[in-house]
C-alpha cells in the first residue's frame, strides 16, 4: 500500500499577476418596489445626498458629537490611518521580521475589533488557519503558526492551543488599548507565565499594542521592556485593522502592510472625490439605509461561498450591528458560507420573511483549482470542469434565486485577494457602515450595551469595587421562580 495518492494535475496552482484592479459593488439586483429598482425611489435620492453631506461636513470636519466617544473624535481610520508614515510602517515591518525570524508559533492575543480584521486578513491571503497550520514550515514559506487567544475564555479551546505550542519558539502580540479588558487580560497573564517559565528572553518576544502613555498594559510593557505599538486614542476596535492594531500581526505573517494601506488610501480617496452614481460606500450606505427604513429589512445576510472569505464575513458581522445596533435600530448580520449553509439558513433565506437582504463576497478567480474527474459519477456533466467552476455556478444561482424570491442583492467582487484589494474593502465598508448608522442619527462610534454586560460580568466575578452591585444583582437572582427549572 502507498497511501493515497493525488492524481497528475489534479490540484492546479497558478501564480497570479497583480493586476492592481479595484473591487467592484455589484447592485444591480437590490430589490424591485413597485417595479422600480431601489435606486430609482425618491427615498434613495434624498438619502444619497444626505449621506454626501454628513460625509463632508460631519466625518471629515470631525466636529459632530455623533462622532465622540467621550471627547475624542473617533474618525481616526478615515483622516489618519490610510495616511500613515513610511516610518512608522518600516518600525512595524522591521520588529515583526526580527520576531517572526526566531520563533516557529505566533499567538495573538485580542477579542472583537482586535482579532477579527487581522484573523479575516491573514486568511484571505494565507488561507484559512486552521489548515495553514498543518503546513510544513517550507510549505508555509517561512511564516509562523498563527494562533488566537484572549477572544474567548473557553478553558478546553485555551488549553488545546497552550498543548499545541508547548516546546516550541513562541511570540507574542497582545492587543489592549488599557489592558484591563477581561479576557485577552486573562489570556495574557496566562501566556505571559508560560512565557517567561520557558525563554530567558522573554521580553523580546512579546509586543504590546496598547495606549500610548497610559493604562495597565503600556505600564507594564515600560517595566518589561516589551516593544510596544500605538492603539490610537481616536480609533474604535471595529474600526481598527488599518492601524496598529492590525499592522503588526498582518507583518508577522509575511503580508505587505504598505500594500494593504495603498489598498485602504485608495478607497478612501474614492470615497472623497467619486460622484454618487459611482461612489461605493455611499451608494452602500444609501441603500442599507432605504432598505430599512423603506423596505422593512433587518436582517443582512454576509455570504461568500470562498472559504477563505469567512473571517471577512465574520469581521463584517461586528462592524454594522455594533455600530448600528443602539435606540432599537440597525441592520442584524449574518454570515453565511456557501453552498454548505444553503441547505439550512438558505431556506430562509428563499422563502421565510422578507426582511432580509442579502451582501455577497464575490472572487472572481483564485490562485489555487482542482480538476473534477466525473467520468463514471453522478457528475459527469462536470468532468474536467473545476472546482471553482461549479462553485460560481451554485453560488451565483443561489443569488439569482434569492433575488427572485424577493430579497435584495448585492455583491462586493474581489479580483483577487491581495493586501491591495483586502484595504480597499475594509475602507470602503468602515465608510459604509459609518455613513448607514449616521444616516439614522446614530454614534457609530461607541457601544453602552457592550460596556452593560461588562458591568455585570465583573460583579459577578468579583472585580474589586463592584460589591453593591453584585449585591443587587444576587437579590434579583434570588426574586426568580425557583420552581421554572425543568
């Protein structure tokens, strides 16, 4: 027996040219009312110059306090980010190559906007991690293992990673702006103490991103001697990829940070200088904005059916309902992963409720295929086709199909996935969503429910000055029927 063997040219590789194209927003399905695409009601109109204005005197003068949290203005990502010194991304560039060249296993340590945008990047170009870290280090082409933690405090999930590395050379990203966010503060003092049990430089393996002078986790990192980078003061988590935040755990995994910001410039010069016909994010912006209020939509369904399109999927999934979602408002997110969730949600998505819309990630063609031999099969009618063939076919059926049944379509399409193309929807979508919650009159920039379930959390874990109110919260425990326990 030889094991199983992969037939001669079964798997296809193909070494894409950069071809620097810009993604494309594909809206020619959004939604018939009455026979006329949504872009033809005067609702779409009225919101489309409305979201023109609040994009030129509200987000790029700043002033508004729909834009503060607190007292900063927090439109960092859109006047500062896409902007950034060659300097400052010669340093990020500089520290990952010196980490990444000493350790076989990267663990980044971050929850909701301080993973999601790195997770959903690496991916797009790395493929997904969870098969990427099967690879041989030459099959990785010298890129660590790539780990996550501190996004949840699951102790089976924590301790199966702490196994995994374990003997093995190990860096260290944690993301904070204060340090005190429970569970990557968890997660660090955890790896923290493997790490210093195990390497006698330490220090030089972890990076700090956190506040530039204040908080737990910068006065530590001065103590250590840990690098640090900037979380900046007027950058929100979901809003954060293209800063710091993202930078560094996207340049230790080998991906072309200046790329990915001359992807993100480009959008967001778009975005300034494109006249409305042909503007994406405020043509976005506009029709979330009348399928809401107009059409009765609640439910945006994120779909792709590109496995490595899932963390972007994901990413979008927190940036629009945490923006979004305040005064008992906002557009609920779902991902979806194609064709595997059109036999469960994608009935819903068919036939149930019309109060959904529906965004897909589409690319138009991959670096990697594989040759479907049908001969003899149920599939013959695809023999010699490829994988991505059929895909598309299904994919887009299923569009097409829930266009006729009733729900408005649209389709971000990605050329390819490079840094470049990566950048431009991240800013193209953050302007987006920006522009759709303000249209509603709504801060897309601060979270009081977030902060709420903290509160409550930390009492009934017994943080230091929550006393009282874990008090309060026993008693109203206490006022519940016993008795409703089945």
């Amino acid at each position: 027996m030889n094991g199983f063997q992969i037939a001669s040219g079964l798997i296809r590789r193909e070494s894409l040219a950069k071809t620097g194209r810009p993604i494309r927003l594909d809206y020619r399905r959004f939604g018939l009312v009455g026979g006329k695409h949504v872009t033809a009601l005067p609702e779409f109109s009225q919101a489309s110059r409305e979201a023109r204005n609040i994009h030129d005197n509200l987000l790029l003068k700043g002033t508004d306090s729909l834009l503060k949290d607190g007292e900063v203005t927090m439109t960092g990502w859109k006047t500062d980010s896409p902007y950034r010194s060659r300097t400052e991304l010669d340093r990020i560039e500089q520290v990952a190559g010196e980490l990444r060249s000493k350790i076989d296993d990267f663990v980044s340590i971050g929850i909701g906007g301080s993973y999601l945008g790195n997770k959903a990047t690496i991916e797009a170009v790395r493929g997904s991690l969870e098969l990427f870290n099967l690879l041989s280090p030459e099959q990785r082409g010298g890129i660590p293992r790539i780990f996550f933690l501190g996004n949840h405090m699951d102790p089976a999930y924590t301790a199966r990673v702490l196994e995994i590395i374990s003997g093995r050379s190990v860096g260290v990203n944690v993301i904070s702006k204060s340090g005190g966010t429970v569970e990557p503060a968890i997660a660090f003092a955890i790896l923290k103490e493997c790490m210093e049990k195990g390497f006698s430089d330490h220090a030089s393996r972890i990076v700090a991103v956190t506040d530039k002078a204040k908080g737990a986790l910068k006065k530590l990192s001065n103590e250590m001697g840990y690098a640090t980078f900037e979380v900046p003061d007027n950058v929100g988590g979901r809003y954060s990829v293209t800063s710091p935040v993202g930078l560094f755990g996207l340049a230790v995994a080998g991906i072309n940070i200046k790329e990915f910001l001359t992807g993100a410039l480009f959008a967001e010069e778009e975005t300034r200088q494109r006249p409305l016909d042909s503007n994406i994010a405020m043509l976005r912006a506009a029709m979330r904005y009348v399928a809401y209020t107009k059409l009765g939509i609640k439910i945006e369904v994120a779909s792709t059916g590109t496995f490595d399109l899932k963390g972007i999927s994901a990413w979008m999934q927190q940036l629009g309902p945490e923006s979004e979602g305040k005064h008992k408002q906002g557009i609920w997110i779902s991902p979806e992963f194609y064709t595997q969730d059109a036999h469960a949600n994608g009935q819903m998505i068919q036939m149930g409720e019309r109060n959904i819309m529906e965004t897909f990630l589409m690319l138009e063609k991959g670096e990697t295929d594989v040759v479907i031999p049908g001969k003899g099969t149920p599939v013959e009618y695809l023999d010699g086709r490829t994988l991505s063939f059929a895909t598309q076919a299904f994919v887009e059926g299923l569009r097409d199909a829930h266009y006729a049944g009733g729900v408005p379509t649209m389709s971000y399409i990605f050329p390819e996935l490079t840094p470049f193309t990566l950048g431009q929807f991240y800013q193209y979508e953050m302007n987006a969503i920006a522009l759709s919650a303000l249209l509603l009159k709504q801060n897309p920039f601060i979270q009081p429910g977030v902060q709420q379930y903290k509160q409550v959390a930390d009492a009934k874990s017994g943080k230091p000055g929550t006393e009282s109110y874990a008090l309060e919260l026993s008693r109203g425990e206490q006022e519940l029927n016993p008795n409703l326990i089945a």
